[in-house]
C-alpha cells in the first residue's frame, strides 16, 4: 500500500491547486515543499516587524478568470479578496492618470486630460475585447497544436480577420503606437504589456497588450493580509480534505518502479510512495529530480533566458507622497511610472549589454493603502519592481552590485516621490540572483520560461509534455508556470493538470 495516492513536488500556488482539486476528489495527497512556508512566488511573510512582505506576485489579476476560486470555496477558507480600484495609476512625473475598474471612467477621465485618446481607448477597448476573453477560454483549458487559430477565430471582433491577424504578429509596441498618439498614454500601457519579459519590439508579442481589456473585465485585487492569503487557503483546504503539507521537506528525487513514478526522496533520506507524483517545481528542477535516461532533450533545451526583473521592496514610517499625484487615489493600484518609451527601449539595451539598468521603468505598489494589515497604522509598504537586469553580468556579481542597483530604483522613484528615502525603516532586496537561491526561480525569470512565442501553448515546457503528463514515465505529471498558460498567478495551469490527474487516476473524471 503507497503512502499517498498523489505525492505533490513543490508547494506553489500551481501545485497546490492541483493538490486541493485531488484532495477535494477523495485522493489521498501528500505535499512536499523545501521552503519553511507555502506558496513560493505567491507568500507573504512579516519581514520587518510590522511590516508583511509578498515574495513574490502581488496584483491577482488573471486568477480571478478561472473558476479555481470558486470551485474550491477559497472564501470558505480564509481567502478575501479586497478590490484594487483605480487599478492602476499611470504617469511620467507630470501628468498622472487612472485606470479605473470602470473604463467609462476611465475614457472619459483620459478625454479631459489628453484630448482624444479616451477614443482612442474605447476604440481600443472595442477591437480587442473578443480577442482577449478568447485568450482568457484558452488559458483555462489544456493547449491544443491549433490554438493561435482557435484564439483568432473565436474572438469575433469587428476587424477583419487579416487586420486581427496582422496585428496580434506584431511586436506590442508597434501596435500600442497604431492606437495611441499621445507618449504619455502609450508609454505607460507598452510598459505594463513589458511584464511578461519580451521587449515592445518582439514579434508575435501583441497578445501581451492586447489582453489589457481583461483588467477592465476581471479587476485586480489583493487577498487580505498579503498575496500568501491565497497559498494559505489552498492549504487549508488540502488539510480539510485529509491532506498533509510538509515544509522544510526539499524532494532530492523522483522514485521510479519499472518505469513508473513511484514515489520521492527526500534531501533528507526519507522516502515515501505513491501512485502518483505531481512536480509543480520549475521544469528544470523536475529534470534535476530524474535518472537521465527518462529526460528528453527537448527538457533539456528550453529557453530559460537571462533574468529581466528585481524588487526593492520598502518598509516606510509614512504615507508614500507623489509629487504630482491625485492622494490617495495614486497609492491604491499598480503605479505605471515611466517617463517616455525611450526609457524602456534604454534598459532593454544595457540588458543586452549584460549591465543592469540605470534608468528603470517602475510598477510601484503601496497596498498598504487597501490593506492595513500590511503596515503599523502611519506606515506604508512599497514595492518597486524594475527591469532589465540580466543574471549574468558582463562585469561583476550580484553580490558585488544590488548595492548600485538598489540606489537606481530608489532614484528613479524619487523623480515621482521625492524624499521616500528618508522614511526608510527596512528593506529587502530581489535581485535575479536572489530569486534564483530563495524561490527556486532559474536564473531569476519570474515566469520559469520566456514567454516567447516558441515556448507558450503546446510549445511549453517542450511539446510532448504539454498536456501535464512527463513523456515515457507514466504516473509523472507536472503543473507550474513552466507549462501552459505560463507565468502569473493564475492557478490556471494547476486546474488543468488536476483533470489529467483525476480522470488517470479515479477514471471518475472531472465533475
Ligand atoms: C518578484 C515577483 C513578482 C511577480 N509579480 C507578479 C504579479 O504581480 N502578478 C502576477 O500575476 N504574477 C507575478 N509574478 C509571477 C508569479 O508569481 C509566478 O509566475 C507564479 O507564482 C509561479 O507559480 P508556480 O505555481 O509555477 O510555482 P512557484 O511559485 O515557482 O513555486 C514552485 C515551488 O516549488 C518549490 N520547490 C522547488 N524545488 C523543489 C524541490 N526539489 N522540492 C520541493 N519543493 C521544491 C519552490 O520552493 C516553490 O515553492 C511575480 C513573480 C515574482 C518572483
């Protein structure tokens, strides 16, 4: 008799969904993570007394349009969302606007102030909002080989299908340019479209922009008490389900019986059995779990790219005060703080050049505003996330330059809010570095993988992986942003291979 049915690799919020449906399915399931709490990319710990920091993802955007929430009653589970609205605020320095949950409000808001390019919005709004709940329906479901096809086909906007077509080819910057005459609107929308790593001058890389119509739909918000809110609901509900959770409990490998995934070892010698084992780890650290011969080349071979995002993230005795910003409006959702375009195009460049950028581009992100959990009652936590920064530097180490590059962030803040700091009582530094040793994340990419165009649907991890099965190892199954739909707190990919799971093992299927 194996100790488990499901053996779980890796306590992400990607894995524990998996988990948590499995549990909820009758399956007995056991949950290994090497770190001391859950969550990975998405937990939350009270790092400066009296003041919780998130590790990792902060604004829950994309989860919110799956059913995960739903389906697994996180609210029955401790999990309370708190709305971020206006969801985002944009500015160069001068001239600060708002992305209001509302997009009324939001065109006619831009209208007042930059004539014309509230039109532009709705007109922008309108031919794209199709396209992007089509992308929302392919992201819930497994990857098939035609979806780019299935994504144009079902988004029935008014566009031809050649225009649709042309555009969604196109790099973002390109098509944010077709759009929006006026920098101060573009640059901040191109720059939120930067999230996901390629550069605005990629091509195929117009999905990352032309999604921006899901915020509108979704929203943005915050679990109460930091992004671990949600990994700690996701536990609770493994737990109420007879699951069992081990931290501290690093997997050294994958156990395999006649060709079967059998069970794991442990860093510390321990073993356990089960019927079934789930890696949600990045795919490199699946393969690094395996015997070489089960490991196929493809595996071997994805593009891991070289970085591209830090944080700084801040601990303030007071309020954060923009210079030029509507209070307190500006402090509640993601601040899109960019001068111009040329400024993102400067930092990709000395990316390139393996230096960290001088100059950066920032989202800045004062929850405390909604949440007072995060902060004493006068305090604010801010957290500046900046890119490019490249793992591997042409000159020097991390170790030798956060110091350079933290003072980067906190100048290029300073144009916006000056005299931050000086209200400075503790911080952490995230360099790629960084992430790579404490959250597992490969040479610091946020997302595990680019997210090119050659590595996303039935491309990610690599192609005879896609549907969540390990190729020639049957009882292997993987989860995580390593596989589609990719990087961001979605869940979405944890669903996906939970149905896998299920219906292998129940033959009950998904209900
Ligand atoms: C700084 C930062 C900011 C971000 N901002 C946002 C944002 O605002 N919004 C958004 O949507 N997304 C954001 N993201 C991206 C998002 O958080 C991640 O893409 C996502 O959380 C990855 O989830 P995952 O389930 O794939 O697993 P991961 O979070 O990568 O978790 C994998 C887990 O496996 C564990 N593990 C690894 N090896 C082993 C082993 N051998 N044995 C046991 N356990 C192991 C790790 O410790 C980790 O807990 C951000 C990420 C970072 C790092």
């Amino acid at each position: 008799m194996p100790d488990f049915d499901v053996i779980v690799m890796g306590a992400g919020h990607n894995a524990l969904v998996t988990a948590a449906y499995a549990a909820q399915a009758g399956l007995k399931v056991g949950v290994f993570e090497r770190r001391h709490l859950v969550g990975g990319a998405v937990s939350t710990e009270e790092l400066v007394p009296g003041y919780r920091f998130d590790y990792g993802g902060s604004a829950h955007i994309l989860i919110r349009m799956t059913p995960v929430v739903q389906e697994l009653e996180l609210g029955r589970y401790g999990l309370h969302y708190l709305e971020v609205d206006p969801m985002f605020h944009a500015s160069d320095g001068e001239d600060p606007w708002f992305v209001h949950r509302d997009a009324e409000r939001t065109i006619h808001e831009l209208n007042e102030k930059f004539p014309g390019q509230g039109d532009a919005y709705r007109r922008f709004l309108n031919d794209w909002t199709p396209f992007a709940d089509s992308v929302a329906d392919l992201f819930n479901s497994a990857p098939g080989p035609l979806d780019m096809g299935r994504m144009i086909f079902r988004s029935k906007g008014e566009m031809g299908m050649q225009d649709q077509l042309s555009r969604i080819l196109r790099p973002y910057g390109d098509v944010a340019r077709e759009y929006f005459s006026d920098e101060r609107v573009r640059a901040p929308l191109t720059w939120m479209a930067a999230q996901s790593g390629p550069p605005p001058t990629d091509p195929l890389s117009a999905p990352f922009l032309l999604w921006h119509p899901l915020y509108h739909r979704g929203g943005v918000a915050r679990p109460k008490g930091g992004s671990g809110g949600l990994t700690r609901a996701l536990a609770r509900v493994v737990e109420a389900h007879g699951g069992q959770i081990f931290t501290g409990a690093g997997v050294k490998s994958i156990l395999l019986e006649s060709g079967r995934a059998a069970g794991v070892e442990l860093d510390s010698g321990e073993r356990y059995t089960a019927r079934a084992v789930v890696s949600g780890t990045h795919v490199l650290a699946t393969v690094a779990a395996l015997p070489d011969e089960v490991v196929p080349d493809a595996a071997k071979r994805v593009r891991v790219g070289n970085g591209f995002g830090m944080v700084l993230r801040l601990a303030l005795k007071g309020k954060v005060k923009y210079r030029n910003h509507t209070e307190p409006d500006s402090r509640v959702g993601l601040g899109l703080l960019i001068r111009n375009e040329q400024q993102l195009m400067k930092g990709y460049g000395e990316y390139l050049a393996g230096e960290p950028t001088t100059d950066p581009p920032l989202i800045a992100m004062s929850f405390s505003a909604v949440d007072d959990s995060l902060a004493p009652p006068d305090g604010e936590v801010l957290w500046l996330w900046a890119q490019y920064y490249p793992y591997e530097l042409s000159r020097g180490d991390w170790k030798t330059r956060s110091g350079e590059a933290r003072e980067n962030i906190l100048r290029a803040f300073e144009h916006y809010a000056p005299g931050t700091r000086e209200q400075i009582v503790g911080e952490l530094v995230q360099t790629p570095l960084w992430l790579e040793q404490n959250l597992g994340l490969y040479r610091g990419n946020v997302m595990h993988l680019e997210m090119s165009f050659d590595q996303m649907f039935s491309f990610r991890p690599f192609m005879a992986a896609s549907q969540y099965r390990w190729p020639g190892v049957p009882g292997l199954y993987i989860t995580g942003a390593s596989t589609h739909p990719g990087g961001g707190i979605m869940g979405a990919s944890g669903r996906s291979a939970a149905r896998v799971l299920i219906r292998d093992l129940t033959r009950r299927g998904w209900k």
